[in-house]
C-alpha cells in the first residue's frame, strides 16, 4: 500500500507515519515545513523508509502530481492553532479548506479512494450536551471549528460523487511525544523562562478532556481498519476531563518547581472560540473495541518530560 500522510512532519501525523512504517507501507510525506520538524521523521527518512516531498499543497499541479499512484490519503496537514483565526479570518479557510479541496481534487484525478482526516472537536463549538456525541448539531464559534466542518462537508460530497470513503475523527486536545503547541507547551515554555510566575488565559475553571498521542492513533487506526461505511465519523476522546489549574499543577510538579504564583488573565475562556467545557461521547469508538489507556494526568507528565528532554520544538 503506498500512503500519503499530509503534514507527516507535524506532531499527529508523525505518529501516523511511525505506525505505518511499522506495518510495512510505502510512505510519502507532504509537508511544507511550515510547522513540522524535520526531527519528527527523521529516523524514517535516513533510513529510506519515507520520502518527504516539501511544497504547500496550496498548490494543487504539485499535489496532483504527488498522489500519482497512492492508495490512501492520511491527510491531517491543517493550521491547527484555533486562536490565530480571530487574527486573519481568511487563514482557516486557505490552510484548511482550500487545502482540503486540493487533496480531495488530486484524489480524483488520480483515482485514489481512500481518506482519513483529522476533524477537532472544536467543530462543536460551545455544546450544551456532554460528553458530546457525534450527532449533535454543531455552533461554530472559532473559524478553525468552522473550516474543518466546512472540510467534513466536502469531504462527504467527494465521497458521494466519486465513489470515495472516509474516516473522519473528531480529537479532543491531544499531547504526548512531539507535542507542539496547546496548553502544556505553553506552560512548560513560560515556566522555563519565569519559575516563579505562570500566566493562565481565562480564570483556571475551563475543563478539557485530553487523549494521549498513542491512543489517539490507536484509534485512528481501529477506526480505519473496522469501519467500512462510505463517510466513517468518530469522536476520539477520554472519559476524564480537568480544569486548567489542575494542568497547571501537575506541570509545575513535574518539573519540580515550588511556590509558583497563578497569574490569571479571567474569564471563562482563555480566548474567543475556546470552549469551558470539551468532553466527547466516545462510546462509536468504543464500541469498536478502543478505549484510552493512559490517564490525563499521566499524559501530561509524559508530555512534560519530553518536552524538557527535546527543546528543538521551541525552536521556531
Ligand atoms: N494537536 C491537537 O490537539 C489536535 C486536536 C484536534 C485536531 N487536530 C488536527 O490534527 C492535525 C495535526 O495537528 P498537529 O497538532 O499535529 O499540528 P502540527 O502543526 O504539528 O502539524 C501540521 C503539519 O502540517 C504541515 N502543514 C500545514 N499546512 C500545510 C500545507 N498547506 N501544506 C503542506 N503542509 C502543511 C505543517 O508543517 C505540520 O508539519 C491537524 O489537522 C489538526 O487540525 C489536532
């Protein structure tokens, strides 16, 4: 099987890249590098194992030319900061969209069938029924949220039309190796610099579920191995949620620090688009026989070390 990973550089889909190297496919990356670390893959790249093409698939001539040939498209290449959206409104619908659009085009032309996508669960906006489950009629309150819906939407439209299938997972925040922007690499980045004092966005209350990297791709991969419908939609998430302060706390006890003062900015949220509360209904994903098996609180220590033992990815 040769497999396309999008954005194979990047924190998720470098997991992905891993597992399919271990399960012998042929891989090509896409990346255009413009969050994603050579670092990620790099073992794979040495050795032969994957080839990484570097463009923007912007560029729809390039991604059509880079699909020729390819069985599955892993695609998760995306602007995935939510609070860079409220700054320049069009970003999401170019890095995801537009984007998405050309990998579903260059499909078609090259008659390739098969696509998994990263979706979020900040496709549901501000819910008001939890844990949220995938037939919940979602409100768009970040324009992050909203591309990637309007992407799911396409993503069904080429499925109908041309005869494609899709699995669609909706993540909570997810952390482990590689991890590179969110919550615990904020934390640990402010930590370095000031130990005495962490400034927390919004008031410390917001809850969120948070799923570790390897069962993230578990999941990922349960779901595309099992689920044979033509559109395959999952939320991936965990059965635990925290507040921010308490994320904060195992943050500053795993890095051994004391006396550390809590600098609130306040609010319910820490930006607009951020949601209080993210807890996702798991129970498709389950039924496939996938449950999470490392704790919130395990995966931010994981997370923690990892990030202290490789600073490369606060080199941009
Ligand atoms: N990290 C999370 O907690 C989380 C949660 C929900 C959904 N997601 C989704 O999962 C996917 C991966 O997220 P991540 O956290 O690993 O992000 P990431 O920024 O580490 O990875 C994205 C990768 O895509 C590449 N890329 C971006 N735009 C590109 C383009 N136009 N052309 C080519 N390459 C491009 C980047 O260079 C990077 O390597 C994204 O689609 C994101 O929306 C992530």
């Amino acid at each position: 099987m040769k497999s396309i990973v999008t954005g194979g550089c990047g924190f998720i889909a470098s997991h992905v890249v891993d597992r399919l190297v271990g399960q012998g496919h042929d891989v090509t990356v896409i990346d255009n590098m413009s969050t994603g670390f050579r670092e990620n893959i790099a073992g794979h790249l040495d050795s032969g194992k994957v080839s990484l093409e570097k463009f923007d698939l912007g560029d729809l001539k390039k991604t059509v030319k880079a699909l020729k040939g390819a069985d599955t498209v892993f695609h998760l290449a995306a602007n995935a900061d939510v609070r860079r959206g409220l700054e320049d409104n069009f970003r999401d619908i170019d890095r995801n969209l537009i984007v998405t659009y050309n990998v579903l085009e260059a499909m078609r032309r090259n008659d390739v069938k098969r696509i998994v996508f990263s979706s979020t669960a900040a496709t549901y906006g501000e819910p008001d029924v939890f844990p949220t489950p995938e037939s919940y009629h979602p409100r768009q309150t970040s324009f992050y949220g909203a591309s990637k819906l309007a992407c799911e939407g396409l993503i069904e439209a080429f499925c109908e039309a041309y005869g494609m299938q899709a699995w669609t997972y909706r993540f909570v925040s997810v952390q482990g190796e590689r991890h590179p922007h969110g919550v615990t690499y904020d934390f640990v980045k402010k930590l370095s610099q000031d130990p005495r004092e962490l400034e927390i966005l919004g008031d410390g209350t917001a809850r969120k579920s948070y799923l570790y990297i390897g069962d993230c791709v578990d999941g990922f991969f349960l779901g595309f191995g099992k689920a044979d419908a033509r559109v395959n939609l999952f939320n991936l998430g965990h059965e635990e949620y925290v507040n921010v302060r308490k994320v904060a706390d195992t943050i500053v006890d795993e890095m051994g620090l004391k006396d550390v003062r809590y600098r609130f900015t306040g609010g319910e949220r820490g930006w607009i688009g951020d949601s209080p509360l993210v807890h996702l209904d798991t129970s498709r994903m389950r039924a496939l026989g996938w449950k999470p098996k490392v704790s919130i609180e395990e995966t931010v220590r994981r997370t923690v070390r990892w990030l202290l033992a490789n600073p490369y990815v606060y080199g941009r």
